[in-house]
C-alpha cells in the first residue's frame, strides 16, 4: 500500500490513514451572514458524525459560463469574510485563487489554497501557491488523465513545498458531460499525496444551461459512497440550505438537510473499506 504524506491544517489531518475529511460549504462567498452561519451549521453536522471539516467558499469565480453571472464579492473584502467564518465556526478554511499576485495575499487567511481545474497546468500559479506555505489543493482538469498528475504535483514540490492536496472532479465526456473513471484515485493515491473527491463538481453539465453550467445533484448519493470506496481521503461537497437560490452552481449543490443522512452513509462506507483492507 502506497504511504500517503498526510497534510495537517488547523485542527485536521487529511490522509495517511487519518478519518475521512469533509470539505464544504457554498460555491461563492454570498455575504458574510451567509457564510458564517452556513459554516457553522456544516459544522455541527460534521461534529455529530465525526467528521474533520474544512470550509470551503470562493471569494471570486473567474471561470463563470456567463459575463452576467455572479462572481463573488472579490479578493478583499472575500478574505475579510473567510477570516471571520474561522474565527465564529472555528474551523480551517479553503479558497480558490486564480492568478499569481492572489497567492501571497489569500494564504494569510486560507489554509488551503485551492487551483481551479482549468488552471491545473499553470506553472507560475502553482509555484506562487507553493512558496507561501500553505497546502495547495489542486483539482485535477477535465482534460488531464490521472496520471498526468504527477507532473502537476512536481512543480509544486520543486518549490519546496510538501504540502500536496489532489482532487478528482470528472472528466470530460462529449459535449456537456463529466464522467469519473474510480481507477484515478487509486492511481493518483500511487504519488503518495492525498486525494479528495469533488462529487459536486463530477456532477456538472457544464454549459449545458444556456449561459449557467447546469448539474445533477440528484447523483451525488451514488457518486460519493461509490469515491469512498475507491478509497479517498476526503470528499468536497458544495453545500447550500436552498439550493435553488444559490448564487453559482445551483444544480448540483447539496441541501444542506441532506448532509447528515449522507455523511453517516459515508463514514460507514469509509470503515468498510479500512476493514477489508
């Protein structure tokens, strides 16, 4: 079995035999109100189940399918925002950041900084990313094969940076469709870094909406129990209390009272799996 190099941020430890991590919340910083009490009832649900949490929200979505979409509240006052979900809800948190000069100044609030899937290749993001220190999670692009990863998680580690964080969020399939291949994390796993599945972002039909990505969130208490079993280190779900109303990604976020069931379902899952292994 491959040794997984476990990344500790805050009170959580993600793989290296560590239980099962949970990395939510919504896709984009909505408003403070919004954000902070939305972190804190995820994590009172994580809490119950036992399961380490990380909030994640995006303080911009510079990669919206619509110039009219809603983007978020922009880097400062998002970071403004994220520093008070740490302090009220007490748990780490995740961003995405999108050009180099972003780095230095969201990795003094986040403790994971977070690179989008269309920008997996981008060599001077990653590196900026890794030379604050931070954890540096990054999604795997639609167009990448699982193996191809090893030379994304290089460039980050030639920076000195070990603290290597990869996800898995579908790949494409034809126009508007993302399927998961459940080998890509067993094979991911083989570089000796933790692997996360985005279950929400795997569920996507991107473009498919007309000017918005639509989704299919009705799959996600198939995909996710299926991805623990492949054997991850933790799952990334975009979670909302009203989904319909959520500002970005609306179609494949999960209600927030949907969330015990599920995370109950995947910690029993998640033993299994240790069990028969």
């Amino acid at each position: 079995m491959t040794r997984v190099h476990p990344v500790t941020v805050g009170a959580v430890t993600i793989g290296g035999g560590h239980p099962l991590v949970l990395i939510g919340g919504p896709c984009v910083i909505e408003s403070e109100a919004h954000a902070v009490g939305l972190a804190v009832e995820i994590a009172a649900v994580a809490r119950r189940c036992g399961v380490p949490y990380v909030f994640k929200a995006s303080f911009d979505k510079a990669n919206r399918t619509s110039v009219q979409s809603y983007r978020g509240p922009g880097l400062g006052e998002g970071l403004r925002i994220l520093s008070a979900v740490k302090a009220r809800a007490g748990v780490p948190v995740l961003t995405d950041i999108h050009e180099p000069g972003q780095a230095g100044p969201a990795a003094e609030v986040a403790d994971i900084l977070q690179i989008p899937a269309f920008l997996c290749r981008q060599t001077d993001l990653l590196v900026a990313a890794a030379r604050t220190g931070r954890a540096v999670n990054v999604k795997k692009g639609q167009f990448l094969a699982p193996q191809d990863m090893r030379h994304v998680i290089g460039k980050i580690t030639s920076a000195g940076n070990e603290r290597v964080i990869v996800t898995e969020r579908g790949a494409s399939y034809g126009y508007h469709n993302l399927v998961v291949d459940m080998r890509a994390f067993p094979i991911m796993r083989r570089f000796g870094y933790p692997v996360i599945f985005d279950v929400t972002h795997s569920l996507q039909l991107p473009g498919a909406g007309d000017g918005v990505t639509a989704g299919q969130a009705e799959y996600i208490d198939t995909l996710a129990p299926a991805g623990v079993a492949a054997g991850v280190d933790g799952v990334f779900l975009e979670i909302h209390e009203d989904p319909p109303k959520a500002r970005s990604d609306a179609q494949n976020a999960l209600a927030l009272d949907r969330l015990e069931g599920l995370l109950q379902l995947l910690v029993r899952v998640d033993a299994a799996r240790r069990g028969a292994s």
